[in-house]
C-alpha cells in the first residue's frame, strides 16, 4: 500500500531523489532559472517554494532548515538577502514552470524552465478593454503637449542661429551687389568711345585705323 508516498517517484529510490532535488535546489538559487524535464520541474517546484517562506522569517531556525537543503553558506544568504526580498507582498507562488513547444532530441522527453517569478512579485493591474480605452479618449480633454525646458532652449539657440545665418547671407549679398555697382562706375566709358568712331567711319566710308 501506497501510503506517505506522495509525489513522483522518477524511477529514483528516496536517497537518490533526496540529494538531486537538493543539487537542483542549489542550480535554482544560484542562476534563479534552469532547464530540466517537466516532472523533475513540478517536483522542484515544491521544493523551492519551501525554501522561500523559511527566507522570509529570517530567524537562524529558518537559516538552519535551508541549509540542511542547499548545504552552502553563501547559497544560504544569497537566498535570504537577494530573493526573499522580492517577495515581501506575496503569500505564494514563488517559482513558475514553463513547458518548452519542442522535446528534447533522442529520447523526446518533454522540458521545461523552473525560474523564480520575479516579474509579477507586484499585484498586475487591470487591463482596460478597448471600448473602455476608447470612451475615455473620447470623454478625456485633449491634454496639452508637455515641453522641457532644456528641449525650448534647444530650440531657441537653433532659431537664433538660423537668423544669423541668413542675416549674414543678405549683408554678403548687398556688399556683393555695392561693389559691382561700384566697378560699373569706376570704368572708363571705352564703350561709348569705341560706338562713336564705329558711327564716323560708317559715315565717311573710311577705315579709322588708316585714317591714323
């Protein structure tokens, strides 16, 4: 008769089973998420969520107690310093099994992770449906955009030197267009010089050059 036998045997007799959930307690602790078959992870998992409660007393019985399983000082305070810590507003569920799509090759025996659930150590909030997100974007004031202050001076350094900018560009371009009125005014009137001999020689009928 099968009785004070609960949980899985795993073809391991009690000493064997004993010292390999107490190697994989210590792999938990130590890395906080392994990989390892789904019965071995189920069976771990009850193992682990033992360990934490005794870390959150934090008296030297419940140190004294983890040590009898993880057999290591520094596991020890690891355990009551960094994760039972995280765990301060839950009651229960401390570690989380999660099933692997694939098997594993050769024997295709299915696997699974056992980590510590860290994420979800906070009460989740409430997720808004849709038509509730969409009432209260409709029934809300549009709210006004929120400027930085560091985000406008940015700006205004930006502006101002784009006004520099061009304010240079129109004096280079009126200096520019002065000396060019300038020079026009400095030249000699060759031009006019040059269209008058050209009228004379057309009236006489005589070359100007020989005329000289």
């Amino acid at each position: 008769m099968r009785h004070r036998k609960s949980g899985r045997s795993l073809s391991r007799n009690w000493e064997h089973r004993k010292a390999m959930f107490r190697n994989m307690a210590k792999s938990l602790v130590t890395h906080e998420k392994i990989k390892t078959t789904l019965p071995k992870a189920k069976e771990l998992s009850r193992v682990a969520d033992r360990l934490v409660p005794l870390a959150l007393r934090g008296d030297l019985s419940a140190k004294r107690e983890a040590y009898k399983v993880l057999g290591d000082h520094k596991l020890v305070k690891r355990l009551f310093d960094d994760i039972a810590p995280r765990f301060d507003k839950r009651s229960g569920g401390y570690t989380r099994v999660v099933k692997y799509a694939r098997p594993r090759v050769g024997d295709s025996a299915s696997l699974a992770l056992i980590e510590f659930t860290y994420e979800t150590a906070t009460e989740p909030q409430a997720k808004k449906t849709r038509t509730e997100e969409s009432t209260a974007a409709k029934t809300s004031p549009a709210a006004a955009p929120v400027i930085d202050a560091g985000t406008a001076e940015k700006d205004k350094e930006s502006f101002t030197e784009s006004e520099r900018e061009k304010s240079s560009e129109n004096e280079a371009q009126a200096r520019e267009s002065e000396e060019a009125e300038t020079a026009a005014e400095e030249k000699p009137d060759t031009v006019q010089v040059d269209k008058a001999k050209e009228s004379e020689s057309d009236e006489t009928g005589e070359d100007p050059e020989r005329a000289r």
